[in-house]
C-alpha cells in the first residue's frame, strides 16, 4: 500500500468515526466539536483528491464560520434549553423518527446502488480527459483554472449564489435594525 | 527517508522558534511597557533581569495543573494545543529566505488565513470547557472580533494579491526585489526591477496598498487580540477572559500561542507588504547595494529585523492606547475598516486593467 493510500484510510476512518459520533453523542457542545475533527478529516481527503482550494476553502468556510456561529448561538441559549435536548425519549425505534429512518434507508439505497453499479476504474469521461490531456498533477496551479471556470462556464450560478447572499444580507441588516417597524 | 526526516527537524526547529520567541517576546514586552510607564521592569534576575522570563517558565512548568470540578475535562484540556496549534501551523507555509520556505504551496497565503482562523474555536473550546461565566464571556468576545477583523483583514490581504497575481507567499516575496521574475513598478510608473530595495516593496508598488497596509496592521491587533482590542481579557472587566480557569503548562501554551500569533501576523504583513526577505537597500549607480545584500542568510535576517520592527510597534501601541468599548470596537471593524478595504480591493482591480 502507498503512503498516499494509507493516509486515505486513516483519514476517512477518522472523518466516519467522528461523523458516528457527532451523531449518536447526547452532549451537543462536544458533538459540535467532533463535527470539527470529521470537517478536518475531510479537508485532509479534499487534499488527497488534488483539490486543495475546495479542501482550504472547506476549512474556510465551515471551521471558521459556520461552526464558530454554531457555537455562539448555543452559548447565547441558556443552560436549560440544552439540559431539555439532553434529555430526549432513549428508544431506538419511536413512531417519531420513522420519517428519519424511512429517509436515511432509502438514501442508503441509493448509494449502495450506486457504488455496485458504477465502474469506478475506468469510467467514460474521465478515460476521454486523460486522453485529451485535459487532467491536473500535484504541482499544477489550480486557482487560476477555479477562477477562469467561474467567470465562463459557470457565470450564471455564481451570480445567483452571490444574489441569494446579497438577500440573505439585506434581511439580516433588515430584522437588527432599530426602531419602528412596519 | 532523509526527506521526512528534514520535516521533522524543520518543524521541531521552528517550534523551539516559537517557544524562544516567546521568551523573549515576554522579556521585551515588560522592558518596553516598562519604559513607557516609567518604570525599570525586571531587574533582579540576572544582568538587567533577563533571566526573569526562564524563571517564570520554570516555574509555570512545576505547577499543579488545576482543573475546575465543573468543568469539561476534555474541551478543558484540549483547548490551549488547538489554540496552539493553530497558530503553529500557520508557520509552515511562510518563507524565510530565497529558497528556504518549510513548504512550497501553491496556495500559502489562503492557506495561511484559513488555519488562524481555528484558534477561535481553540479560544470558543477554553472558554465553555472552563464553565466560568468569565471565561464564556471572554471567549464569545473573542470569537465575535476574530471574525468581524477577519473580513477587513482578508480584503486587504486580496488587494495585494490582485496586484501580485498569486496566492503562493514566495512568489509574492521574490516580486519585491531584485530577483523579481517580471517587472515591478514603483507606483505604477517606474521601473524598478534592476533597482530594487524599498522602492519595489508592495506598498509603494499602488498608493493604496499603503492604506491597505493600515487596514491590515489594525485587523491585525485585534486578531492576536492585543490592546487597544484586548476585550476578550480585560483584565479589569473579565478577570483575564477565556483563560482564567488555567494554570500551570496550559497557562503558559496560552501565551506561546499569543506570541506566535503576533509574530505569524507580523511575518505575513512583512511578507505581503514591506518587501518579505528583500533587502532595504536599492542599487544606486554602480554600488549594488541591493545585489550585494539578497541572498538565504541576509533574507533571514531582514525578514526578522523586519518583523520584529512590526511587533515592536504592537508593543508600543498595546502601551499607549486604552481599551476600546466593545461596541467602539465593531463600530470601527464595520464601519471603517470594512469599506475602506472593499475601496482598496475595487482601486486595486482598476489598477491592474488600466495601470499595469
């Protein structure tokens, strides 16, 4: 087994373990901290996978933002409203969570039927890359390509995200303001 | 194998730089508040009390590592790594000298931005784990101007790179001097590739980058949350903030972590903007001043002259302005900072369609 394989299967075992855990663990401050430990292990795989700027900006956007607001709302939310999640029905199978399970079966469906019937060896599109020379190595620059990609190909959606942002922002700034509302 | 071995050596060695660092950086620290407030500072141990600061580490080492028996044992004890470590691997990606960079990423400066930022997390994790309302305000404080000084700080980090043209910090060092593969302009006008020394720094490559330099010196502060934006431990508020409850050897990672940051934000400022390990001198007429003094050893030795210059003006800041009130405090981020830096990045982008 090569290094790089080695360090995949420690990094995906840590990133599924931690993922168990962040579900299934009745302390929620610390589920959210494991939730960093599994955000990190994929980061690491992101790596492996040649795609350090979607690794980076992972780390970026989740760890430093979303996870920090996570944690602030819960330490804005007292004490009590933590003890009453913690303190949840401990049967395993309830007429509650059937929609939940009924969901994760069916998407587990799905993803077993996918990986048995996709021959990820030699898959069309990516034998027709290789052989047009259209693939990246380690040493190559990969945010020139992200950023020209962004700006031709995938234009329109980059603007609606940056739409949907500029929406989101203006309610935040819409529901802090002071004063009389209508 | 000796290739991993190197790793090894190199990144021990730059944690024993850290750690020496901030020995010293204490040692100087209580000097210079010392003779700011008129005072003398330590003076009893050793010649002029420089042995002051390895006595306290001896010290702070055989303590008794207290925990709070309310507290989260786990978070309590991890805390001050992750604030540590952050900070630390920050330093992987920083060059030192021509050729000499731990680690040559294509990706250094985001890469860089992205693992401070985990010392939130680091300082959110102190300061619940402790279960103190100290420390759980201090730590929300803390978390809350990290973030807002983030985005001031990373729009003007973008206006360089839109001037440089690259996120890889040793390209961007080697732009400012005389061993620049392309050309360098002093304010968009001159060149000054073969000349080289202060004039091709960054900052007087564009007149804004000048002001972005402000802006990202002032972001800078309030991320290694030194005064005048030291809320998160204000001591006459806040006890000492998220890291009250600590003791001993977790005490002292704390404050190996407050040091490393200043020096890591203070290596990235010299780095983007005063000219990284390029020399200060420029070639005038036949002396080549600047030829003369670029090279592995002389870049360690600016970049550290540098970069210490850049903390000495932290320091020297931290003892001269008062603590700014919290909602001072965002009122400058948000309302000053902020659009100042969004004005640099868009005079950045005119500069490099019509000017360069």
């Amino acid at each position: 087994m090569s290094l790089a394989q080695v360090l995949f299967y420690i990094m995906s075992f840590i990133s599924l373990a931690s993922a168990l855990f962040v579900a299934s663990t009745k302390n929620l401050v610390r589920s959210i901290f494991m939730f960093f430990i599994t955000l990190f292990a994929l980061a690491g795989l992101y790596v492996l996978a040649l795609a350090d700027f979607v690794a980076i900006t992972q780390i970026v956007i989740y760890v430093g933002g979303i996870l920090v607001l996570i944690l602030f709302a819960f330490m804005l939310s007292g004490k009590e409203t933590l003890n009453a999640i913690t303190q949840q029905r401990k049967a395993f199978i309830s007429l509650r969570k059937i929609p939940a399970i009924l969901l994760a079966a069916l998407f587990l469906i799905v993803l077993v039927n996918m990986i048995f019937k996709v021959d990820a060896n030699n898959l069309a599109w990516i034998r027709r890359s290789i052989e047009a020379r259209n693939d990246i190595t380690p040493s190559s620059a990969m945010t020139e390509n992200i950023g020209v990609s962004l700006m031709t190909n995938y234009l329109l959606p980059f603007e609606a995200i940056s739409i949907l942002l500029m929406i989101a922002l203006v309610g935040a700034a819409h529901l802090s303001r002071k004063g009389a509302r209508p | 194998m000796n290739f991993y071995l190197t790793y090894f050596f190199i990144a021990i060695g730059l944690f024993g730089f850290s750690a020496l660092f901030a020995l010293f950086g204490v040692y100087a620290e209580r000097k210079v508040s010392a003779f700011i407030q008129d005072r003398l500072g330590p003076t009893e141990t050793g010649k002029y009390g420089s042995l002051q600061t390895f006595a306290d580490i001896l010290k702070m080492l055989q303590k008794e590592l207290i925990i709070p028996a309310a507290a989260d044992k786990l978070l309590f004890m991890m805390a001050p790594a992750i604030i540590f470590i952050a900070v630390y691997l920050g330093f992987a990606a920083l060059p030192w000298g021509p050729g000499l960079v731990p680690s040559k990423l294509n990706l250094g400066l985001y890469y860089v931005f992205a693992i401070i930022s985990i010392e939130t997390l680091g300082i959110l994790m102190a300061g619940w784990g402790s279960n103190n309302k100290y420390s759980i305000l201090g730590a929300m404080r803390s978390a809350a101007q990290i973030i807002s000084y983030e985005i001031p700080a990373g729009f003007a980090l973008i206006s360089v790179v839109m001037i440089a043209q690259t996120l890889n910090l040793q390209d961007i060092a080697a732009q400012q001097g005389v061993l620049s593969p392309g050309k360098t302009m002093f304010s968009g006008f001159w060149d000054v590739s073969s000349i080289g020394g202060i004039l091709a720094w960054n900052i007087f490559r564009a007149p804004h980058l000048l002001i972005a330099f402000v802006i990202y010196f002032i972001a800078s502060l309030a991320e290694s949350n030194r005064a005048p934006f030291d809320i998160p431990e204000a001591e006459s508020e806040l006890v000492a903030g998220f890291h009250t409850e600590y003791t001993g050897l977790r005490f002292a990672l704390v404050f190996l972590a407050e040091y490393s940051m200043m020096f890591l934000v203070s290596m990235i400022g010299v780095i983007l903007f005063l000219g990284a390990w390029n020399t200060p001198l420029p070639n005038i007429g036949p002396a080549h001043l600047a030829a003369w003094t670029t090279g592995a050893g002389w870049g360690i030795l600016w970049i550290m002259i540098k970069t210490l210059t850049l903390i000495g003006i932290q320091m020297w800041i931290r003892w001269t302005l008062p603590r700014l009130r919290v909602d001072k405090l965002m009122a400058l981020c948000w309302k000053v900072l902020t659009p100042l830096a969004f004005l640099c990045m868009l005079i950045s982008g005119i500069w490099r369609l019509w000017l360069m």
